[in-house]
C-alpha cells in the first residue's frame, strides 16, 4: 500500500453526543466524512456529513461534528434530528447536508470517487484488492486535534448475501473486509485500491498506473465471534459460558447506498432555497 494521501485524510471528523463531550473528547459517538456532489444547475458543490445511521441512535439523534479548524484549534458544529436523513430502505446510512463557510481544514470526498456496480466490473475488483479504512481511534484520537489513524488490509469477500446486523438483525447489503483491526470504527469512510502493477485475473496483464482509490463504502461494524469460556486444562466451563471476540473482519455498507441517500428530496428542496438565497 502507497502513502496515503493528506487530502484522504482530511474529509474525516468526529462525532459527539454533545458539545461539551465533543471538547474535552469524551463520550460514544464515532466517525464521518464529508461527501460532495455538484449542482446539475450551478457551477457548485453541496457538502454533506456521512455516517451510519446506529451512529445517530448513539448520540441522540442530534450528533455534533467535531472538525480541524485552520488555526488549529477544534471546528465544532452542532446538528438537529431534523438535518439528518437516512437510507428509506433501512440501511445503515445517515447523511445532513451541511452550508460551510469555510472556518475548518477539511476536504471533500468528491461523489465521482463513489464505487459503483459499474466500476467493480469495469475493475474487475474483488477479493484480494487493496483496502484502507480511515477513521477514529478511541484510544488515542487526538485531543488537541482530530489525528485520524489509517487502518490497512484487503476485500475478504463481495456483497453477495447481506450480513445481519447484530441487534437489529437488519440483512445489511456488505463488503467484507480482513483489516487487522478491531471494532470502534463505525461510520469510517473505506476506500479501495488498485496499486501499480497489480495484476488482474480477467485481463491476465499488469496494471502499470493506480486505479483509484474509490469509495467502497461505510465501516458498519466489525463481526465478533463467540468463542467458550475453558479452564486451564481446556475443559468448558460447565455453565457453557462464551465470550465474544474480535474477528478482524469489518463490515462495509456499499457506497452507492450512499448516493441513494443523498438523493432525498428535502436535500433537493433545501439546495434549491440555498441558490435562491
């Protein structure tokens, strides 16, 4: 895997249950990017906070965005229930048009990085392809500043049967993904890679310029296993007790869920006030 760019660094932010929790970095919550899209009319692009949608439930419906301001100091936004949208079919999707004014040091995922169904075949992309995850390390952060960490690894399997999300037992559409890493991540942005001279099974040739990255999707959680409780000599323990524990696979809603999303009509009426004003 190349360095990865600042830029892809950038369009991350933090997620609060409130605003005094949001300044002294404490407190549930967990991570989100911005998306852009561009106006069919002007020559504009509208921003939009990205999470999942468990997120909301986390923070109370009204999470507050903790950004990077300019001078180094924290950019802190708060948002209503009433700003947020999520996926009408029930996926793990949330996502509030946001007007900036240009107070914080952050960039944009532009929409034409969104992976598509298209793009898979077009890349042939799939299991083995290149995968980083960019998002809130709980354990150190960054309490000055947001220093998002970059986790690493590779697309373990397709979205060819949905995963049931544990609670809810919602059969989310998803990517797997083998990323060494643990769970905390919820609402991380997930990209995919094809880097210089990867080869490609359908092409049978190398590729000798990068592809991408692309949008694979939104971090979702990270599926546990339940593993019996033994004593010493390995015997279970006789009340059958289990625990669970981490798989070091990530659960990855597909991006185009995200433009679903975005194209909710109140988006649409809100920017259409935003360029008459």
């Amino acid at each position: 895997m190349p360095r990865i760019p600042d830029e892809i660094r950038d369009c991350v932010f933090y997620l609060f249950p409130s605003e005094q929790a949001a300044k002294v970095s404490e407190g549930a919550g967990g991570t989100g990017f911005l998306v852009a899209t561009r106006s069919t009319v002007f020559d504009r692009y509208f921003t939009y906070a990205v999470t999942c949608k468990h997120i909301l439930g986390a923070c109370g419906g009204a999470p507050v965005i903790r950004m990077n301001g300019p001078d180094g100091a924290f950019w802190i936004r708060k948002t209503t229930e009433t700003q947020w949208h999520v996926h009408a079919d029930g996926d793990d999707v949330a996502a509030a048009l946001l007007k900036v004014e240009g107070k914080f040091a952050h960039r944009f995922i532009n929409e034409r990085l969104l992976l598509t169904r298209e793009l898979i075949a077009e890349h042939d992309l799939g299991p083995g392809d290149d995968v980083f995850i960019v998002g809130r390390y709980v354990d150190h952060e960054g309490r000055a500043r947001n220093w998002p960490s970059v986790r690493f690894g590779n697309i373990s399997m397709m979205n060819w049967e949905p995963v049931r999300q544990e609670g809810s037992e919602f059969p989310q559409e998803s990517f797997l993904v083998e990323c060494r890493s643990l769970g905390g991540y919820s609402g991380a942005p997930v990209f995919v890679y094809i880097p210089p001279y990867a080869s490609r099974p359908r092409e049978s040739t190398l590729v000798q310029t990068p592809r991408g990255p692309w949008l694979l999707g939104i971090d979702w959680g990270h599926l546990r296993i339940r593993e019996k409780v033994t004593n010493r000599d390995g015997e279970p323990h006789p009340d059958g007790w289990k625990v669970s524990t981490a798989s070091g696979m990530a659960a990855v809603v597909p991006a185009w869920k995200i433009r679903e999303v975005l194209e909710h009509p109140e988006f649409h009426e809100v920017q259409r006030l935003w360029i008459k004003s």
